[in-house]
C-alpha cells in the first residue's frame, strides 16, 4: 500500500491471494479468507486520501458460498470500489460468467465494480451485462504483438496468407488511423517481416476497438437500450467479414 501511495496511484488495490484453476474448495477457502485479513489491513493502511480510492478484491474461486463470504466480509471494511479477482485463470468463460452472476449483486450498487485482467470483447459484453463497470488486460496488446486483430467484424488473424494482397484497411469507418489508414497487405507484410511497426499498428487498433466497445456500451446504457447495442455487436462478430 506504501508503495502505491508514493506512486500516486488513482486507484490502489488491497492485497490479495490469487489462486489457480482447478482447485480445492479448501484451497479456495484458504486463500479467501487470507485476502480477507489483508483486505483490513490494506484498508486501514490507505487511510483517507482525498481524490483517490481504495478497491477490495473479492476471491473464492468458482464457489458461490465463498465468493459471498467475500463480497460480505468486504463490504463490512467498506472501500471505495470492489473487484473481483481470480477469474480468466484457466476456468473458462462459462464458469467465469457464473460468478460474475452470483457475485456482482452482492457488491454496493453504487460503487464501481472492477473485473481483475478480462478480456475478449465478447468477454468485456457479456461481463458488463452482468453488472461490471471496469475492466484491465493485457489481451489487446499482447494480440496485437501476435498479429491478431481486434475490430467490429470479429478477430482477424494478420498473418493469414489471404491478406498478403488485400488493400483494404481493418475497418474504412473507424476513426483511428491504424484501423482505417493501413491496408491489410501492409500490415501483414509487416508481421510477416518481423517489423515492429506491424506489432506497435496492431496494438494501437486493438486499444481503439476496445475504447470504442465500451464507449458504445457506456452510450447504450445510459439511453436504456444495452440489449439492443449487445445484439447488434454480437451479429456484427458473427458475420464477420472475408
């Protein structure tokens, strides 16, 4: 916590225990009720900062009984926002989606709830579906530096032969240059050639995507027709495009 606080961190994080998946309710247990004791401490050592917020983080793995526990022991300490952590480590998106359902409604309507290092668009989607506000991931970058591709008509591999001639952009519509500036046998050719600037394009269009996903879930939300922009997004996925 002291060395979150000399960086000025907006947001500081209480410590935690993250296990892996598969693993034991008692191992789970263990570890939630561990971050539970930091929780207090992290707490109590953030203090009050004014302009800046301290977020407990909810563990227990896949259990609903645990993931409960937790969400109750934190409200108790009280924090500024809540996150969940210890999801997308090998569980899955179906049971990934399950705790997010169960647990989510147990946190504080009107504090910002944080999904810990998720994920896909679609991930993203359907986790703001369900109640998350925030999220982190390190997913558009390290796509990108691989050469896959993040955009409204679904992940395109930029290493696939099939682009090597094809001049048109990732997406003529997008405001940002590197989705609508570049043509797709430009920035195969660079990933193809090792070049980093194919890599530095791809991670720069990946990050535009995701801003745009949320600022249209953000809109969506606010004018009451998020299942409506939820659809339309998923059938944009799936058509996809050649």
């Amino acid at each position: 916590m002291d060395i979150q606080r000399l960086l000025g961190a907006d947001i500081q994080m209480q410590l935690d225990q993250c296990i892996e998946y598969p693993h034991t309710d008692k191992a789970a247990e263990k570890a939630m009720e561990l971050s539970l004791r930091w929780a207090a401490r992290s707490a109590k050592s953030f203090g009050k900062q004014p302009g800046h917020g301290c977020f407990g983080i909810v563990q227990g793995g896949v259990s609903e009984k645990l993931r409960h526990s937790s969400a109750l022991g934190l409200r108790d300490i009280g924090f500024e926002g809540y996150a969940i952590g210890g999801l997308a480590v090998g569980e899955g998106q179906k049971l990934m989606l399950q705790a997010i359902e169960f647990t989510a409604p147990e946190l504080p309507p009107d504090k910002p709830r944080y999904l810990m290092g998720v994920g896909t668009p679609e991930d993203l989607l359907e986790s703001v579906a369900r109640g998350i506000d925030m999220f982190d991931c390190v997913l558009p970058t390290r796509s990108g530096r691989h050469g896959q591709a993040f955009t409204r008509f679904g992940k395109i591999n930029m290493r696939n032969a099939k682009h090597v001639d094809d001049p048109r952009p990732l997406d003529a519509e997008s405001a940002c240059p590197a989705l609508s500036k570049y043509s797709r046998a430009y920035i195969h050719h660079l990933m193809r050639s090792g070049e980093l600037l194919g890599m530095m394009l791809l991670s720069w269009a990946n990050i535009a995507y995701y801003q745009d996903l949320m600022q249209g879930m953000r809109a969506a939300i606010a004018e009451d027709r998020f299942d409506e922009y939820r659809a339309l997004i998923k059938e944009q996925w799936k058509r996809g495009e050649s």
